[in-house]
C-alpha cells in the first residue's frame, strides 16, 4: 500500500499532466454537485425480484455506452491523423436498417441475430468506403467523411422512406434494456468492445503503426507500414463501432428516430477524444482516455437533465470545452506554460546559493 | 479570362520570357478545365431541362434559380478565398443559422432594421475571427478549428431558440427580398431581382476584383500555392489567412441576411449540410481543394449547377427530396477526384 502511494508521489507529476486524471476530477466533481442538490444520488439500489442494480450510476453507464462504442472508433481514426464526421450519421443508419428489418419479421432471437448482422455489415461497409476514398483514392479525411455525414441521413431517410420507423423484437431489445448479474447488458457489451480493442490495438504492434501514420505518413511508409491497409481498417473499425452504438441507441426505445438519432454525436465523439489526452493533430492516442471522456460526456448529460438546466445549452457549452482543450494542445500555449515553468526553475536556482 | 487571371502557381518564377511556354500554356488550360466542365455541365443540364420538362429557358424559371440560390452564391464566393488558400470553413451553414435566429429575435424585439441586419453580418465576422485566430495563432487544423466553430455557432442557436422565430409581417428587412420586376413578360413569366440577388451579384463583382485584381488576392493565390514560399517571399501571409477566415464568416452572415429576408423566419436548424453545398459549389466550380488554382466566376457557376439540379428534381418528381444529399455529395466525390486525376497527370508531365 505504501508502496503505491510512495509511485503515486513520485509520478504525481506526470499523473497531474495526463489530460484523462482531469477527466476523472470533473467526472467526480458533477457526482458531488449531484449529491448536493440530493444526497442520495450516489445510491445504488437492488431489485430482489429481478435482481437488477438501479440508480442514477447505473443510468449514466447505461447512457455512456454508445458515447464510448463511437470513442474508441474516433480514438483510432485520430491517431492515423484522420477524422470520422460520419459516425452520428451512421448510427441512424445501422438504427434505420434495423428497425426496417425487424419490423417485417417475427420478434424471434434468430431475427435479432441476422438484423444485427446486416446492420453493422452495412455500417462496417459505409465505414470502409470512407476508407476507401481516404486511403486508395487520397481524399482529405475531412472532405470523404463530412459526405458520408450528410449523405449517411440521407441514405436512413430512404430507407425508412422518411418515417420514424418503431419495430417490437424482445431479443434485440434486451440487447439495451437487459441486465446480466444485475449489470446493463449494454455497458458490459461496450466495455468488452473495448477491452477487446485494447488488447488488439495495444498488445501488438497496431498501435504503434496507427501512431507513426499519424506522425509522419511518409516515413512510416519508409519504414514498411501499409498506410492503406491500415487507414481502411481504421475507417471500417470505426463504421462497424459507431453501428454498435446506432444498434445500441434504437434498441432501447426500439424506434428510430432518422433526424435525432445520432444527431450531432461526432461532437460528443470529438470531445470524448480530445479530453481523453488524444491529440486531433494525431501521432498519439489513448483508448482508457478516451473510455474516461465518454463516461464524462454521459455524466455531463445526465447532471445537466438532473439539475434542470436548459439542455439546449450543453452543445455550445462542449464546443467550447473543444476550443479550450484544443487551445491546451497548441505549441503556442505550450511554449507559454514551458518558459513560465523555467522561469520559475531559474529564479529557484537563483535563490539557492545565496 | 483563364489566361488574364491565371494565378501565380507555387513553383519558381522561370526566366522571364514574353511568351508562356507550351507546358506553361497547358498548365492554364489544365487548371481552367473543370471549370469550362462545369459551365458546360451547366448548359447541358438547361438544355435536357427543357427537352424533358420544358418551361426552363424563361424567363421566371432563371429569376427564381438567381433568386433561390443567391445565398449559396454569396457562401461560394466567401469559400473561394478560404479554398484558394488551402483552408476549409465547416462553419459556414451554423454561422448562418445562429445569425439568424438572433436577427429575427433583435428585429421582433423592437431593434431598428438596419441595427439588427448589422448585428447578423458582424456575427458572422466575429465567428469567422475566432476560427481564423485558432488557425493562425494557435496552429489548430482549419477544419478542427471551423468545426468547433461550427458546433459553437450550431449551439448558440439552439440556447437562442429551438422553436421557428418568424419575422413580424412588418419587418423592414422582409423588403430585402422585394421583387423588382425588370421585364415583364406574359401572365407570370416576368424577369425579377430582389435586393439579395443584387448583394450576390455585387459581392461576386467585389470578390472577382479582389481576388485576381489585389494584393490581397495575389497572397491568397502564393498562400494556396506554398505558404513557406509565401512567407519567405515576405508576404503578409498571417494577415491575409486570418482575413479570409473573417471574409468568409462576413458573408455567411450576409447570407444569413438574405436567406432569412426570403423565407421570413429562422431556426436552429437552419443551414445544416451547406458546407457541404457550398464547399460542392467551389470544387464543381473548379477550385483545387489543396488550394492555389481557382475561379470566383466558377464558383458561382458551381453554385448554379446545384441550383439547377434541385429545380429539375423537383420537376422530376421520381426522385425524393431526401436523395439530393446524396446527390450533391455525390457529385462533389465525383470533381474531386477528376482533380486529383488531373493534378497527378500535371505531376506526371512535370517530371
């Protein structure tokens, strides 16, 4: 135990520098305003009959699923220097897909199983031709995916012929709605998403290779990484993650909602991202970063929805949250806290020997 | 004109001859050539229009087609100075949406016209200098910095207004979108401006003179060509890049204006996908998406071109309002990649 305290005083540092720990802080600073304005907010509740956990924790975990499944992709798309404007748009459509297919089909668990094979199929592919047109054709990644974005709506409005489409199957349903060990099966889902894609992206090379196309694609071509192969996956990854969440996000209310669902969640993806210590310019990235910036964004949603405040606020107040991260990151404001710091390390020395 | 208005290309000036050579020649029309696609995409499409359909060579069909787009003219000509230099502005769609739900919220309130209609364009500029500030002081990406720009414009309206804010009846600026009838033809077929078109038309004017005929409009070219080269030329590059960032914000909230005058009211979802449009009307138009090559003439050609493809889906009929996002994108992917074709046979023929 000393032990660890005595690492986490030497590292304190460095901890204090790593963007995700203030992550943490502002996570545990909303849970305290909550528990102000009702003490019981923190409390966990158990159902004997059902044996399901209930409360507002578990509300934000449950609301945080979907923020983390589009994260993780982002994360990734990010480190290789890209970005994915895509991932609200094709949310509604891997929703609008599903909610077609189950609607002509009998709510059996096979059906669930085949309209959430072809639904994160046809995400996966409208990932992969981002992929396609970023990496094989050499389009900006800006430019091929703010397309995607405003064609991907385009396309969930064909296909639910403009409607909001609702659709009953218990199996797909429960996928959202349904406990396991008292647990929303939706965060266990998204947490063993992401720990799978921890362990592939950084247990192996990956990750490595994600990074040195972001610092410097030429070189890394030099050096024998196969930037195509690679920025398609990344691309087709995170089509097929931000279908899991366009899944996760229709089958709670089993409705899809082709305006809203997914509306402006690029925002929310961005942000998880970049408080999560990852950096747009690219060349670095952290998942448990990121996995932290998620779980803020829900718990922002949650407290603002809580204490009654406008909710028409939050998107300018995360957009300027973005500004400020992104000011944080920049040389100029670097250089800035740099020379202070070694200002302040002279003045120290000065004093010293007198 | 491609000739006159060449721009200056980023590779170093050769011994100075009166006559370009026959690459250079090549080179002016390779660069102008999307561009005649366009006006020749734009006249192939007037003359299917009025085989299939009829009734598009009149007058009253071209009126509205001026009259309909003037706003996405006014945003094209403010992305060509953003493009040209090899920038990007997202924002531009939420600048417009912000700016006017505050308009008509000030104007409903009692503000004066003319106060209110100041505020919508100095709106547009204040945005447009807080993405220019983030990119040239602060190193962050055009696009990340205009997207949060972007999402901050997207949210100021909402917290505004979430609801249709109709302008009164009695709103002065309603008369920016009188019809002025300039030749009257038979029954409905009259040939008419508003005020918003003549904006357009002057800020086209405006932009084209500013663009091939300044300083300023040389800079932006040597900027899209090669900023080092640029700065090491001693050009005012840090002021021309954050100027074009405020031109662009500016006449977002002068489209704002117009738009908003035409259709008499505002909402927070005003404007969602015209980057797209706007940025499709620029690249159709034959602007490099890399910057340095380009035309405000074709950008408003671009603009008309989509204009155009809404009028004849319209008259169409078989295809669905909601295909024409897919559409445009479409159609933008399609010019892009013509101009990577043709920059990397430029390259093939340099080496």
């Amino acid at each position: 135990m000393t032990d660890v305290a005595s690492r986490i005083a030497a590292n304190r540092g460095a901890i204090v520098r790593n963007q995700a720990f203030w992550g943490v802080i502002a996570i545990v600073l909303l849970l305290a305003i909550n528990v102000i304005k009702d003490p019981g907010y923190l409390a966990i509740g158990y159902n004997d009959e059902t044996g399901h956990l209930s409360g507002n924790l578990i509300d934000i975990l449950r609301a945080s699923a979907p923020i983390l499944m589009i994260a993780v992709g982002m994360c990734l798309v990010v480190a290789t220097s890209g970005i994915d404007l895509s991932v609200g748009s094709i949310m509604v459509v891997a929703g609008a897909v599903s909610m077609e297919l189950l609607r002509g089909m009998d709510g059996t668990a096979g059906n669930a199983a085949l309209t959430l094979a072809i639904a994160l199929g046809i995400a996966t592919a409208l990932g992969a031709v981002n992929g396609i047109l970023v990496s094989v054709v050499g389009l900006q990644p800006f430019i091929s995916t703010l397309v995607m974005m405003l064609a991907g709506r385009g396309i969930a409005k064909v296909i639910t012929g403009g409607q909001n489409t609702t659709a009953d199957n218990d199996s797909f349903a429960w996928l959202a709605n349904g406990y396991v060990v008292g647990i929303p099966v939706v965060f266990l889902l998204s947490m063993a998403i992401v720990a799978l894609v921890w362990v592939l992206v950084r247990r192996s090379a990956l990750g490595l290779m994600l990074e040195a196309i972001g610092m410097d694609s030429r070189a890394s071509r030099l050096a024998g990484v196969k930037r195509r192969s690679l920025q398609l996956t990344v691309y087709s990854a995170s089509g097929l993650l931000a279908g899991v969440a366009g899944v996760f996000a229709t089958a709670s209310v089993m409705t899809v909602d082709v305006s809203r669902t997914g509306y402006q969640l690029e925002l929310d993806a961005i942000l998880a991202v970049v408080i999560g210590g990852t950096s747009l310019a690219g060349g670095k990235f952290s998942i448990g970063g990121a996995v932290i910036g998620g779980l803020l964004i829900a718990t922002l949603d949650k407290t603002v929805v809580f204490l009654g405040v406008p909710a028409s606020a939050t998107p300018a107040f995360k957009a300027i949250v973005i500004v400020v991260l992104c000011l944080l990151q920049s040389e100029r404001v670097r250089n800035l806290f740099r020379n202070r710091r070694a200002l302040r390390a002279q003045s120290q020395k000065e004093v010293v020997p007198a | 004109m491609t000739v006159t208005t060449r721009p200056p290309t980023g590779s170093a000036p050769g011994p100075a001859s009166s006559r370009p050579s026959l690459s250079d020649r090549l080179g002016a029309r390779l660069s102008a050539l999307p561009t005649v696609a366009a006006l020749l995409i734009f006249v192939g499409m007037i003359i299917y229009g009025e085989a299939a359909y009829g009734r598009i060579v009149q007058f009253n069909t071209l009126s509205n087609l001026l009259v309909n787009n003037s706003h996405l003219i006014i945003l094209a000509v403010g992305l060509t100075f953003v493009i040209l230099t090899g920038g990007i502005d997202l924002s531009v769609g939420a600048v417009i949406a912000f700016s006017s739900v505050a308009g008509v919220m000030l104007s409903n309130a009692g503000w004066h016209p003319v106060a209110a209609v100041l505020v919508m364009v100095l709106i547009g500029s204040a945005l447009g200098l807080v993405s220019g500030v983030l990119i040239q002081y602060f190193g962050v990406q055009p696009f990340i910095a205009t997207l949060a720009t972007m999402f901050l414009a997207r949210g100021l309206a909402s917290m505004l207004s979430t609801v249709p804010e109709r302008l009164a009846d009695d709103s002065a600026i309603r008369d920016l979108a009188a019809q002025l009838k300039i030749v009257d033809g038979d029954k409905v077929n009259d040939l008419v401006i508003t005020p918003g078109v003549i904006a357009a038309i002057v800020i086209v004017v405006v932009g084209f003179t500013v663009l091939h005929r300044t300083r300023f409009g040389r800079t932006v070219y040597a900027i899209g060509g090669s900023e080092q080269s640029a700065t090491l030329m001693g050009l005012p590059v840090t002021a021309t890049k954050l100027g074009i960032y405020v031109i662009s914000g500016t006449l977002a909230g002068i489209a704002a204006v117009v738009y908003t005058s035409r259709l008499g009211s505002a909402q927070n979802i005003t404007g969602i996908g015209w980057e797209l449009d706007a940025i499709a009307a620029v690249v159709i138009g034959g602007t490099l998406l890399t910057g340095g090559t380009g035309f405000v003439l074709g950008s408003v050609v671009g603009a008309l071109v989509l204009g155009l493809m809404n009028v004849l889906i319209t008259r169409d009929g078989g295809i669905r309002p909601e295909m024409t996002t897919i559409i445009t994108g479409g159609i933008l992917l399609v010019f892009v990649i013509l101009q990577r074709v043709l920059a990397a046979r430029r390259r093939g023929e340099q080496a």
